[in-house]
C-alpha cells in the first residue's frame, strides 16, 4: 500500500477518534513537509514579530531551515532569498517556501491551514498531496496567503483581483470566505497576493524565468481608472500566471496580523 492509499480506519486506529482522524488525513502528513522559511528584512524585527514566529507550529519531525537577506531592495532581496532556497545543498529539494516579512504576525496554527488548504484541487476539493494537478487535471494553487489587512483606515483585506479579469487587482470581498464553516471553502482564488505570511512551491520557481521579482510600474487596473506602481508580489504573480498558468489563493481562515512599528497598532 503507497502512502497515499492510507484510509480513514487506519488513521482512526491510534486512538483519537473519528472527527479528529479525520482531520488528521486531510492534511495529509505523510507528504514531505520539508520548508524553507524567508525573510527580507531591514535589520530590525519588533519582539512581536519575533514571538509570532516563534510560536508558529510545524508538522513534526519534518525538516526546516531559515534564510533571510538585510538592507536589500525588495525584490533582490527575494531574488535572492528564492535563489538560495532552491539551489542551497540542505533545501534545493524541498517542496515548500514560506515566505515572512518583518510586519506580520501570523498565528500559531497557519502554516498548517496553508499546508492542508493547498494539498486540495480548488475546484474538486479532492486531496492532492504535494502534486500540482488533481486526477481530474486541475492546476492546485502554487502560492496560498494568509489574511492580513492593509495599515490604513479602515483597514483593507490584502486579496487582490477578480480572476475573471487579469489586469484587475482591486482589493476582494473576503467576508464570505471568513464566515464558511469548511476550511477548505475558506480560500478565495485571487490575481495576486502579498507575501508576509505565503507558501509557494518550489517546483515553481525552478519553472519560472529569471528574474522572478520586480517592482515596475505595468497598466494595471485597481477598482476603476487608477493606475499604481506594482510591487514584488504582483510581479511575480502576473509572472507565473503568464508563463505558467498558475493560481493563486488566500486562505481566509489563516489569521496573520500586519503591525505598524510607529504606532504600535496591528491590523
């Protein structure tokens, strides 16, 4: 029997019931869980940042490994942190990278939202394991965020673009996807999202030309006629969309708070 056959019973027979059994094999634990875990930082990260990473919670006996740049432009900094990650002797084989930024604070349990979301088809919610494609030739997202909201007033939720059109990357009604009962109805497939709490896989990046972040000014639409510079996270998502057809979600249930150091406020 492959790792993949393991049935519902089997996983019920340790003990710990069937709700929780079944859960437990939805997330699938048998696949590689092996992260690299990314951050670009300035050089300065505030102790609640700190904490929040500290607590976050890992499939257990897997393997992981952190790499972060100081002081560079945004985009060569994940240039070379994407750079790093794949092609370093202890990670180039890894499926996972989990990107972190210095402003998010994601609670413990997100990094398993995001690994469990992300092993399903989002169209037939079929478990995948780490594959790309569902029995039926789906493509499974490449890259899932977190929720985290804008430092603004009132705050807006970072999900970007109707899919339905690919220049839009106007901010997307999340409220639905926060209030489905079903964590796997709480993604909301977007044109791009941000990258301070986000799991990409690997293979893509291997994939995908260089350079694979930039910031640059492109036509973009944002809820009507307004134009605006277009960062690192969207680049790389109009990037793998165009060369690969990827997707891209945000896990709505995955909580991550977005802190502004001036005023101590997290959104």
């Amino acid at each position: 029997m492959s790792k993949k056959e393991i049935t519902l019973k089997e996983v019920e027979s340790v003990g710990i019931g069937e709700a929780s059994a079944q859960e437990y094999a939805r997330f699938q634990p048998w696949e590689d869980n092996s992260v690299s875990m990314l951050m670009a930082t300035r050089g300065m990260v505030d102790i609640r940042v700190w904490r929040s990473h500290d607590r976050i919670l890992y499939p257990m006996n897997q393997k992981r490994v952190k790499f972060d740049v100081v002081g560079e432009e945004v985009a060569e900094a994940y240039n070379n942190l994407f750079k790093t990650a794949t092609t370093h002797p202890t990670s180039r084989d890894w499926p996972w990278l989990l990107t972190t930024e210095e402003d998010n604070t994601p609670e413990p349990e997100a990094l398993f939202k995001l690994l469990k979301a992300i092993r399903h088809c989002p169209d037939c919610k079929v478990p995948i394991g780490n594959d790309k494609f569902c029995p039926d030739g789906h493509r499974a997202y490449d890259g899932l965020s977190g929720l985290y909201w804008t430092k603004c007033d009132p705050p807006a939720p970072m999900a970007f673009g109707n899919i339905d059109d690919p220049k839009d990357f106007s901010t997307q009604n999340v409220w639905p996807y926060m209030q489905a009962e079903d964590p796997l109805d709480q993604v909301i497939e977007v044109n791009s999202i941000p990258m301070g709490f986000t799991l990409y896989r690997s293979d893509i990046v291997k994939e995908l030309s260089e350079p694979w972040f930039k910031t640059a000014d492109p036509e973009l639409t944002y809820g009507g006629e307004n134009r605006g510079s277009v960062g690192q996270d969207i680049w790389f998502c109009i990037k793998a969309k165009a060369e690969l057809g990827s997707r891209f979600g945000v896990h709505c249930g995955a909580k991550v708070g977005h802190l502004d150091p001036k005023s101590g406020r997290v959104y």
